[in-house]
C-alpha cells in the first residue's frame, strides 16, 4: 500500500490496508521520500543517496525504520509509520521517475513477499484533468500512477485507490467524484469501500503521530463530520462530506486512459523534472515549482 502523493499520505494507506487486513490479506505500507516544507524545507524529494538509516532494496526504493532520516535529521512519514506498525515501511524516491519508481515499487513488493500493490493518494488530484482551480501538488501522484503499468509488467498486480475525496483541499468532493465517473465510465471502477470504525481509530492514532492534514481530514469525514475547515495555516479550506470517508478503488491503466491526464502526460518523462517540464508546458503548476519559489526566497 503506497501513499503516492508524499507526505502523509502513508497514513492514509492504513485505510486500504485495513481494508485487506479486515479480508484476511497481509498488507505492508509505503510512501515517499517527499516531505511537505514544514518538514524538510529543501524543495523536491530527497535522493535515496540523501537517506539514512534505510536498507535500499532498488536505486528507487529501500526500507524505512524509525530513525531514517533526511538532510538535516528530519524524520520521513514513513519513518514514523514504521514506529507505529513496529516493522519497516517502503520508501520509494520519485526522482527516477515513473519506469524506474515502478520497477522499485515491484522489487519493494517482491522482497517483502507482497503480489499486489495499491497506489494510494489522499484527496484525489491524482485523477485531476489539470485545469482545475484547487490545483496543487498533481506532481508525485502523476508519476507514481504512471508507474502502473511498469508495475504490472514486472508480475504484480497494481491498483488505484482514492481516499478521502477532496480532503488534501484542492480538487472538491464534488471535482473528484467527477473523475471516479470518468473512470467508470472507461471501464476502470472497481468499486468503493466504507471504513470499520477500528480501521478509523487506527488512522487517527498514527496522524497523532505522522504529521498529516489531509488523512486526518479523511478520518473525520469516515466519523461523519461534514462541513468547512481550514487546513496548511488557513491557506486552504477542506469540505468535509460523506465522500471524503470513503476508498475508491480503480484501474490505473483505464484511469490513465480517461480522467488522469497528467499520468498519461508524465508516462515516458525519463525523471521527474522532465515530468514537471511537461505539466508546466501544460500549464500545470507543480508542488515542484511551489517548494523551489519557496526555497528562493
């Protein structure tokens, strides 16, 4: 179960992996080596050469213990996911881009016995068209959807997942629900997935651990609170709804094929800032191009 769009979002993934624990299956977690700027203030994801502490499996993925750390000593979500399960989380580095984060993604899986894996994002933007006006961060959720494919290649089946519609504050419930009928109408819908509450209190214990906004949203949502609430210091507003409770699960070719036009875009860019090249000639601002304005003062 990897969180996709860096983050928090390996929090987020407890949904989808309390999901199949909930049917039997054994589910690992992971995300990126993508911190929001609170966190890491260096604009992009950190290189695995940048890491420590972390067995590296692949030159796009390694595992993460409670120590693993960036520049700096910060400490990746993932690292903190690690502290809560008690056992090692997978840590994928985006830089590579798509083919090579799939091949990662497939040797992650393959070492730790797994044949199936679940590309998670946490809001939705990961089936954003691009011209949408909340538009935020569509970077690593484009790469990492595009990375299906190779993913399937290599053996293992690959999945999307949505949760917690419109929680990240940038696509809307009402946006994102929009591209999940997109992708039913491709043929791509694999249907949705309420929350046990014990699977809810799971993920709100880890946020109070792994610093998360958007996740913690999606809990709420799932307890079935609705309404507006500001998120990133009042930058942004979540609207809390029934949608934003809920997983989507979805084939990520058939998505590619129809709502995800970014991940269609981004598929052959041979790193990520080749990816970032082609959606800013879209006219896409990325979370890329925020963090480096950021970083320059």
């Amino acid at each position: 179960m990897i969180g996709i769009g860096g983050g928090g979002d390996v929090v987020g993934a407890l949904a989808a992996a309390g999901i199949a624990e909930r049917l039997g299956t054994r589910a690992e977690l992971g995300g990126l080596t993508w911190e929001r700027r609170p966190i890491d203030p260096l604009p992009g994801p950190r290189h695995l050469d940048e890491v420590a502490d972390a067995e590296r499996l692949h030159a796009a993925a390694a595992l993460a213990g409670p120590a693993t750390s960036g520049p700096g000593g910060f400490l990746f979500a993932e690292s903190g996911m690690a502290g809560v399960l008690g056992r090692p989380t997978v840590l994928i580095d985006p830089n590579p881009g798509s083919a090579v984060c799939g091949a990662g993604i497939a040797a992650a899986a393959e070492h730790l016995r797994c044949d199936l894996v679940v590309l998670l994002d946490v809001g939705g933007d990961v089936l954003a068209h691009g011209d949408e006006p909340g538009l935020a961060s569509p970077l690593a959720d484009a790469v990492l959807l595009a990375a299906a494919p190779v993913i399937a290649a290599a053996g293992m089946c690959a999945i999307g997942a949505v949760f917690g519609a419109g929680c990240d504050g940038e696509l809307t419930p009402v946006e994102v629900l929009e591209r999940i009928a997109e992708v039913d109408a491709a043929g791509g819908g694999m249907g949705v997935d309420t929350l046990a509450p014990a699977i809810v209190g799971r993920i709100e214990a880890a946020a109070e651990r792994v610093p998360t906004e958007a996740s913690a949203m999606a809990a709420r949502c799932a307890r079935g609170q609705t309404g507006p609430v500001p998120i990133r210091g009042g930058r942004r507003t979540v609207e809390l709804s029934a949608a934003g409770g809920l997983v989507h699960w979805f084939d990520p070719e058939r998505a590619i094929a129809s709502a995800a036009r970014l991940a269609a875009a981004v598929a052959d860019a041979p790193d990520l800032a080749a990816a970032d090249a082609v959606l800013a000639a879209r006219g896409v601002r990325t979370e890329l191009a925020y963090e480096r304005d950021a970083a320059a003062g």
